[in-house]
C-alpha cells in the first residue's frame, strides 16, 4: 500500500513531566526584559507567616502555649508561583485564547444562571 503523503494534517502531542503542576494564581506581574520579549510572573497572595513564635514550657516539660510571635512585617505577601517568557506574536495568541476562554466561561456561568433562576421559579409557582 503507497502512503498518501499530501496530508495536510499535523499533530501535536503533548508531554506532561513529572514536575507539571496546575496552580492557582491571584495575579499577574511583569514588563518588557532586556530582550524585548514579555515577562510573565504568576503570584499568589497569601498571609506574612511569623518568623517564629516562642511557647512556654510546662513542667512537664510538654510545649505549651505560645507567648510570642516574631513577624516580619505588617504588610501583604505575594509568593511568586512562576514566570514565563514570550515575544509579541506569542502574546498576540494568548489574547485571543484568553478572550475566547472567557467568553465561553460567561455563557456557561449565564446559562447556569439561567437554569437555576428557572428552577427557583418553577418552586415558587408551586
């Protein structure tokens, strides 16, 4: 059998290493790096954990309450998850991604609506 090497199809397959992770991000920082391509860096907020706390001892030499907490600051805490790195055609098709990611997540969140405002009014009516 001759192989049909017009095909106009190609495939990408794709890898997942072991160190793949799906993280939840809170936002976004980042600007132009010094070779004109886009920096990305992912951030979650999270709460300024005290350095350390100091506890009592009892007498029965068991750990008891904490008397002390040394914090490092009063202020707010972005621990930065990862970054990526792309040039501007890159950035162009994220964009369109994102948007049509978007617009498919607020038609499904507007049909939910939808179906429970009908199933809310079909328990009134009854």
């Amino acid at each position: 059998m001759v192989q049909d090497n017009t095909s106009k199809d190609f495939t990408f397959k794709y890898v997942k290493p072991l160190s793949f992770k799906t993280a939840k991000i809170d936002g976004i920082i980042g600007g132009l790096n010094v070779k004109r391509e886009i920096s990305m860096n992912f951030y979650v907020d999270a709460i300024d954990l005290p350095s350390d706390v100091i506890h009592t001892v009892n007498e029965n030499t068991t750990i008891g309450d904490p008397i002390l907490e040394n914090k490092k600051t009063q202020s707010a805490l972005r621990e930065l998850l990862s970054g990526v790195n792309f040039d501007i055609q890159t950035a162009k098709s994220i964009v369109v991604w994102l948007n049509d990611k978007i617009k498919e997540a607020e038609k499904q969140n507007a049909e939910i609506v939808e179906l429970a405002t009908k199933q809310s009014n079909k328990l009134i009516d009854s």
